[in-house]
C-alpha cells in the first residue's frame, strides 16, 4: 500500500504488517523511557493506546467484509507473515504497559494473549506455507519479512523475562519458558537468514523487492539481544539460567554483534536503492518495520551495557535514540499525509 494509490487499497488492501505501527511506537517509547525522555515515552504509550484497539478493530472489519482477501493473503509467502506482527505488537504493547504505565495486571493479560496468538497465527501460517501446492520461487518468496516469526516469539520471550520477577514462585517456570523461547527461535532466525542471504547474494535484486522490512534482518537479532539481556537480569529467579548464564551472555553478546553487522550494510542497500537506483521514497506501511529495528537497537544496547558490564555501550544507544525518534516521526508523518489523501480521494 503506498500513497500513490491510496484509493484502490483502503481496508480491503490493508496489509497484514500493519500491526508493526504498534511495534515501533512502542519500542520507541521504551528506548525514550530507558534514555531519560520520560515525556516521549508517554506520549508514544497514549498513542499505542489508540492505535492497538483501532488495529484490532480494522483487522476485524477487513476480515468480516472482505475474507477472500485475507485468505488470498494467507496463502501469500509475502504478506502471510506480516499477521507475526500482531503477537509482537501485542507483547510490545505489554512491556509499555509494564515499564511506562507500570501495569503489572495489564501486561500480563497482554502476554497470556500474546502467546495465545503465537499459538494461533504462527504455526497455522507456516504449516499453510509449507503444505500448499502452487509454490512460488525462492526468489519471489522469500525475503526479511520472513524474520518475523522470530520477532513474534521473541517478543514473548521479552515479556515474559519482564514479567517473571513479578510472578513469584511462578517466576522459575515461566523463565525456562521464555529460556525456551529465546533459543528455539534463535534456531529459526538462523535458518531464515541463511536462505535471505543466499537470495541476496545468488539472484538478482531489482529496487523494488529491497522492500523496508529487509531493516527486519537487523530487528530480529536486536530483539534476540534484548531478549537475552533481560533472561541475564532475571537469572537469581530461576536455577536454570543461573547454570547457563555464562552461555546466555556470550549468546547475547552474539547476538548484538550480529544486529551491529546488519547496520551497514542496510544503509548501502538502502543508499543503492533510492540514490543509485533512483526508487520512489513515498509512505508504505512497511516502514513501520524499518522504525522497528532501530527502536530495538536503542534498547538493546542499553541493556546490554548492563548485561555484560561495558557502560560505555550507553553511548551508542544515546544517539540510535534520536535516530528512531526521527524515523518514527517521519513514517508518522507519512501516514498523516497518506490518509489525508485517501480521505481527498474518496
């Protein structure tokens, strides 16, 4: 969906992703909580608050009016994914509710429903993926929205890790669980990022298949980072980790290192394909993913500093702060125009 045609995708062309708007307001307004821009990290909270239940509401309406389009998009190896970020959406959502609105309760209904989508979209989708019959190519199929599904689960991961301390003599299970968590999708992101790359490096790469949810590529190891950052800190609550937590933070360490790798080279890319190749820079949907990553990076590294005691880390996350202030503001701001002229179109 891109502001060039905002009349022929309304509702029936919404996209799947959509719920990444949830995401990157969120990780924004936690990367301003963790950073000392407490103003910011309310604001963003009041306008997930808005913005959650609209999505829900759209998401509702879109599949009570126009079902043949979101099963078309089901079956879609592009757009299928895209549905992975409502569970992360959803547990985003939940660590605003517990770091910024500092709801204990409502960010435990929101990881009880955010697992409960991880059970029901994330499995269901793949499994839909895999046993269909009318493939299309690597190629045309695979990309870094894919890495979503990570995203998805390690955003259970990260509320749980949150949550625990707060849970008791629950706190023990409900950390090998997001122990669980954090390492089985771990595993998946290696699998998909081996097959994104091959289709980088082996295929040709037009400007228009550089699509922003390749930021997602990133994103997902930073949310793997986090996730990890935060089973360090929850670690005297559960035997297990204790007994792996030279594991963990050498994991985590990885991990950051990874994101890091990513950074570079999405600029070139995306350097390549609006400045070489000359590609439109107008409002899509899926720049929500590209605001992603660098909120997550913000909070990452923040985190990380304490994981693995190296202070002078903060100074990183101190400027990526800004630099997702400025992308959520700008993506912001394209959503504004964008309805503005669909509503001139109608």
């Amino acid at each position: 969906m891109t502001a060039g045609a905002p009349a022929a995708a309304g509702l029936a062309g919404m996209h799947p992703a959509y719920f990444a708007l949830v995401m990157a307001t969120g990780i924004v307004s936690l990367a301003c909580s963790l950073l000392g821009l407490p103003a910011g990290a309310i604001a963003l909270f009041g306008v997930n608050l808005v913005c959650y239940p609209l999505l829900w509401l759209l998401l509702i309406l879109r599949i009570a009016r126009h079902g043949d389009r979101v099963r078309a998009d089901l079956q879609h190896h592009g757009r299928a994914v895209g549905f992975f970020t409502i569970v992360a959406a959803t547990c985003v959502l939940g660590s605003q509710c517990l770091l910024v609105g500092h709801s204990t309760a409502a960010a435990l209904v929101l990881w009880c429903l955010g697992i409960a989508l991880w059970a029901l979209l994330v499995y269901p989708v793949l499994a839909i993926l895999i046993v269909k019959s009318d493939k299309p190519s690597l190629q045309e199929g695979i990309g870094g929205g894919w890495l979503v599904s990570v995203v998805a689960v390690q955003s259970v991961s990260v509320l749980g890790a949150q949550l625990a301390p707060e849970l008791g003599s629950s706190a023990p299970m409900v950390l090998l669980f997001s122990l669980a968590m954090w390492l089985g999708s771990s595993a998946l992101y290696l699998w998909i990022t081996a097959l994104i790359f091959y289709r980088y490096a082996f295929f040709a790469m037009p400007a228009q298949d550089l699509a922003p949810a390749y930021w997602i590529n990133m994103g997902a190891a930073a949310i793997s980072t986090l996730a990890g950052t935060l089973l360090v800190a929850a670690a005297p609550h559960s035997p297990v980790i204790e007994q792996l937590l030279l594991f963990v933070r050498g994991c985590t360490l990885l991990w950051w290192a990874t994101a890091t790798w990513w950074i570079p080279m999405l600029v070139i890319l995306g350097g390549w394909r609006h400045g070489i190749r000359g590609y439109p820079l107008r409002y899509d949907p899926l720049y929500w993913s590209a605001v992603f990553p660098l909120g997550m990076y913000t909070v990452c590294t923040a985190r990380l500093s304490h994981a693995i005691e190296a202070p002078y880390l903060i100074a990183i996350a101190e400027v990526f702060v800004w630099i997702a202030l400025a992308a959520w503001c700008m993506v912001a701001t394209g959503l504004v125009l964008h309805l503005l002229g669909w509503r001139r179109s109608r």
